[in-house]
C-alpha cells in the first residue's frame, strides 16, 4: 500500500470545486494525497490524524486545512459503535490563485500558504464555519461559491495552529511512497507491543542503517522518536478519557518502563502526565 494520488471525483470539468459529506462505518488507514486544497470537518468519530510527519488524536468538531500533494489520513477508534461523518471541501490552484490577487483576500492568501504544512482551527462556541460548511454540501452554483468565500474568510480570523514539520517532504516515486506507507501503518497497528527497527526495515527491504537514513530523510526524525510521539497521542488520549493509573497507561501505550514514559511524555508534552490530566479536567 502506497500513499496513492487520489482524484476529484468532480462531474464534469465545470466543477470548480467539491463539498461533500462522508458517512462511513469507520475511517481506516488511507494514507494518500492529491493536488487540491482539502478541508475537512468531522461531524462524528474520534480517533487519531496523520499529516505529513504530526500524529494527533482528533474529535468531533475537528477542523483540518490541507495544502495540494500534503499525505494524510484518518483513522477512527474501532470502539465507534455509531460509525462516522465528515464535511470535506476540495479545491484546486487552478480555481482559487485568480482570487487571491485581490486585496480583500490577502488573509485567506497567508492560511493557504500555511496549510502547505496542514492547519488546525480550534472549534468555537458558536461555529459558523460549521454551519457554512453543511450548507455548501446542499447549494450549488453561486450560492455554494459565496459560501465557500465566506468560509474562507472566517477562517482567517479564527486561530490555526500548524501541523506537520517543516522538514516532512513527501518523497519522490512509488517506492519511496510504498515504502513509508508500509512503515506507518506498521507503527500504528503495533504501537501497543515491541516495535521492532530491524523489523521495520525488513518489511522495506532495507538495511538498518539505509533505513534510518531513509526515515529521517521522509519524516524529519527518527524512527523511535516518531514511534514515542504515536504512543504519547494514546496516552493523552487515555488520560483524559480514562480514569486509568499512570503506570496502566504507560504500559497499553506501548511503553516497558513508567520511568521512561514519564520523561519521554515532559519531553513531548511540557509536563508530566499527571499534570496534564489535571489541566485536561
């Protein structure tokens, strides 16, 4: 499984853009990219968010802006009895650069740009972006196009937060995307038990050392130290939900030592895991 290019499913070539809205029992592992800017809005479901090198835990309300060729995917917790939805919103440079030339649109210029890296918009009480979103999977022509602009520039008010690392760059050719496709999704079915780096780099069929290489060079860190950041997204995840001891969690989260889950968790976090389940309270 490669990180495939995936196409607008667009009907006919006057679809300047597409809104939609996906109803699935549960989001599985899909790793993929394409040339659109995407934003996608969960409506139901939780589980964790991957783009480019972040892993993240995601909620309902969760709001991403993606830039073109920027892999992602999502993947919901099992546990959904209720399965899952999502708005998604795809639009090409093609459609929106004219647009951009405009003095009135010089914000929504600076969060494109920085959605290159993926974008995060933290949820608000009153969500208007939501309400904008829902209705453009339901209108069309103008009344979709006025929409999208007046989503575009609420967005430009409302805090964004960047995803990925600045080193992440998707690497060229389909074996190289084969290859960290492989990796991924090893790491994030296994995180639970011993991850192995000899075994990882056997699955791709490399050395140790061409392999650390490699992985560096794809995600801008090591192969442990994406390992950890997979596990510490479980672990939050756990603190806040769960009423769980800290050392109970450090072992489901794949960790063989609480002493070294806590110092890798203030690494990551800033604090120990018992002062972020308190903050989290």
């Amino acid at each position: 499984m490669r990180a495939r290019l995936e196409q607008l499913n667009g009907s006919g070539d006057r679809q300047s853009f597409l809104s939609y809205e996906v109803n699935l029992p549960s989001f599985d592992f899909f790793w993929h990219f394409h040339p659109e800017y995407e934003l996608t809005l969960i409506i139901r479901g939780r589980g964790r968010r991957l783009v480019g090198s972040n892993y993240e835990n995601f909620n309902k309300g969760d709001l991403v802006l993606l830039g073109p060729y920027l892999p992602h995917t999502w993947v919901s917790d099992k546990s959904m009895a209720d399965g899952c939805s999502a708005i998604v919103i795809q639009f090409s440079r093609t459609f929106i650069e004219p647009l951009l030339k405009y003095e009135e649109m010089e914000g929504v210029d600076e969060i494109l740009a920085k959605s290159e890296k993926g974008l995060h918009f933290l949820s608000a009480k009153d969500d208007d972006a939501e309400r904008l979103m829902k209705e453009m999977v339901t209108s069309s022509g103008i009344d979709a196009f006025s929409r999208l602009l007046r989503l575009l520039t609420l967005l430009c008010n409302r805090k964004g937060e960047v995803l990925s690392s600045g080193h992440f760059k998707m690497l060229k050719g389909n074996e190289n995307h084969q290859r960290i496709n492989i990796v991924f999704k090893y790491v994030q079915e296994g995180f639970r038990k011993e991850i192995s780096l000899k075994k990882a780099a056997s699955l791709v069929h490399l050395s140790v050392s061409a392999f650390c290489k490699f992985f560096k060079r794809a995600s801008g860190k090591t192969f442990s130290d994406y390992v950890n950041e997979i596990r510490i997204a479980n672990a939050c995840q756990l603190l806040i939900e769960t009423d769980k001891t800290v050392e109970n969690i450090a072992m489901e989260s794949g960790f063989e030592s609480l002493t070294y889950f806590n110092r890798v968790f203030l690494r990551k976090k800033g604090k120990k895991p018992t002062g972020f389940r308190k903050m989290r309270v």
